[in-house]
C-alpha cells in the first residue's frame, strides 16, 4: 500500500506538472482572438512561402531593406493597432500617416505591393496587407541572422489612415528615456521592452532627418557646435561628414554591422554611439545602463526578448472578422 501511495503522489504532482506546462505554454503563445499561425492553411497555404520569396529577392538586392521591413511593422502597429494603415496613400480629403513628421524617410510600401500583387495572383482577396508587414519583418529579421519567431494571421485591414495619429502615437527620435518609457507604456510594454526593442536598431539604414538633433543646436540655443554630450566625439566628428547641418536627406548606415542582425547596437550605445538621441538616452537611467549592458553582453537573452517582444506587438489592436477589409492593393482602400 506504501509504495501504490507514493506512486498515487508522484503521478498527481507529474500530472500537476503537465498542466502547470501546458498553462505556461498557451500564455506564451497566446495571440490576439481571431489569429492563429495556420489562419491561411485552408485559404492560402503558399501565402508565407511567397512573402519570404519576395523579402529574399529585396534583401538580396539591398541588405538594409531588413530595417526597413522591421520599421514598417513597428511604425504601423504603433498607430491605431496591426492594420495596415501605414500603407495608405493620402486622399484629397485626407493626409495620411505616411505624410506623418514621424514617417519621414519609410521605405517598403512599393515592395510590400509588389508582395501584396503576387499574393492576389495566388490567392485573390485572401490575404491582407496588415500580415503581409507582419510577416516580412519576421522574414527579414531571420534573414538578416536575428530570431526566428511564430506569427499567427488573420489580421483585415482598415480603411483609415490619419497623419496626426502617427505623429501622436509613434516615438519621435528626439525623446529622452522618460518619453521613451512613457511612450511604451501607453502600448502595455515595459520599460525593459522598449530597450529590448530598441534593438531593431541594429539593422538598416537611415536618413539625416533624425539625427540632425543629436549633431547640432542640441539644448536649442541655435548653435551648429552645440553636440549631444553622450556622443563620442569622433563618432560624432563622422556622423557631421555624412550629416551636413540642414540636410535632412543623405543616409547613412544606422549600426556599425548594419547588414546583420546582432546585439553590436548595444554595444555601440555604451562607446556613446548611439545614432539618435531616442539610443543615446538608453544609458543615461540606472535601470537602462544595467540593460543595456546586459544585451551588449548576452546575445541570446537579447534574441529571446527581441522575438517575444515582436509577437506581442503584432496583437496591437488587430482587426479581424467582420472588421475591416482585405484590400487588393495595400495603398488603397477597395
């Protein structure tokens, strides 16, 4: 009888034990009601062999096009949820958020339709434009050497777009690390989310727009010798070559392994070489420093939290069901 009460007591804590696990996996899987990772298995199953196809042609051709695919999923997330909405050109009537201040310099939107026309061909009227970013950023990500993560689809897109609601939702390049936090916050992310984000940052390229800022009148007294303090001076000494004062349109690679996507980003914002001001703060809090520090050192604990990080934005205020519409081009609305 003993030994039938000790086998009774291991088989409830083993069971417990697989239930404790499954609890624990189904949170870490959950996704926003109405996705799931095999939403186009019936419909459109050749859907994300087409998308990696597509981003492995862009990459091929132009490696900071993983940035680029990166920043379209974020910058369309960011602003009213998953929707596609970044895609949408403005109207007589309406200036959309690619016109956003914050948008300036996107890339991607030929490219996504492109995607978008090859996925009608296969599969009309199937797949949205809103899963299309989704899972480009995944595929490029991988591409580029960084984490691979699950994207679950069956995201619609919607049929607004407003410039004002990008520039009042999106961080702009100029913000400390309280903006940043704060910022994040709003989304449910925390602050450590947002550095870890902030890692996207190590692949692609950009325009001077952004990093005018860091390089010149930076406490606002109009002087052109006026540099961010948490700048390393000869990085900045270079960053003035590519980044002439007032010239808002050269670029320049973002990360010193700007191709591949690895944690050099963090260790270039502790060398005080942080490309924007929004990098730059990362260090300048206790807590981010420690974090910082701690991605520059551990890649791997960066790609984890990268990739967990990635999966719950793209449950940002998805649309599904009933609720917007597949387009058949991305730019507009059917």
């Amino acid at each position: 009888m003993a030994s039938t009460r000790v086998f009774s007591t291991s088989w409830v804590l083993f069971s417990s034990s697989i239930v404790l696990f499954a609890t624990l996996c189904a949170a870490i899987s959950e996704y926003a009601p109405g996705l799931s990772e095999d939403y186009y298995g019936k419909t459109c199953p050749q859907a994300p062999a087409i998308v990696e196809k597509y981003v492995t042609k862009y990459l091929k051709k132009d490696s900071s096009f993983a940035g680029a695919f990166n920043r379209l999923q974020f910058h369309d997330c960011w602003v009213q949820g998953c929707d596609g909405s970044v895609l949408l050109n403005s109207t007589a009537t309406n200036s959309a958020e690619r016109e956003a201040h914050v948008n300036f310099g996107l890339r991607g939107i030929k490219e996504v339709d492109e995607i978008k026309a090859a996925l009608e061909y296969t599969c009309p009227g199937v797949v949205s434009c809103a899963d299309i970013l989704i899972l480009a950023a995944r595929d490029a990500t991988v591409k580029a050497g960084g984490p691979w993560w699950p994207v679950a689809l069956g995201r619609k897109d919607s049929r607004n777009s407003v410039d004002l609601l990008a520039d009042g939702n999106l961080p702009f390049p100029v913000f400390n690390f309280a903006l940043l936090t704060d910022n994040f916050a709003r989304k449910n992310f925390s602050a450590r989310e947002m550095v870890v984000l902030s890692g996207a940052h190590t692949i692609g390229n950009t325009h001077c727009n952004g990093i005018l800022p860091h390089l010149y009148n930076f406490t606002g007294g109009n002087n052109a010798t006026d540099i961010d303090p948490a700048l390393n001076k000869g990085f900045a000494a270079f960053l003035k070559k590519h980044c002439p004062q007032g010239n808002r349109t050269n670029t320049i690679f973002i990360d010193s392994t700007a191709g591949k996507f690895d944690n050099a980003y963090y260790k270039n914002v502790l060398a005080g070489k942080g490309i924007f001001i929004t990098d730059a703060t990362l260090i300048t809090d206790s807590f981010g420093k420690k974090l910082v520090t701690s991605f520059a050192q551990a890649k791997s604990t960066f790609f984890e939290e990268f990739a967990a990080g990635m999966v719950k934005m793209g449950n940002l205020g998805v649309l599904t069901g009933s609720h917007g519409e597949i387009r058949k081009k991305c730019q507009f609305v059917n």
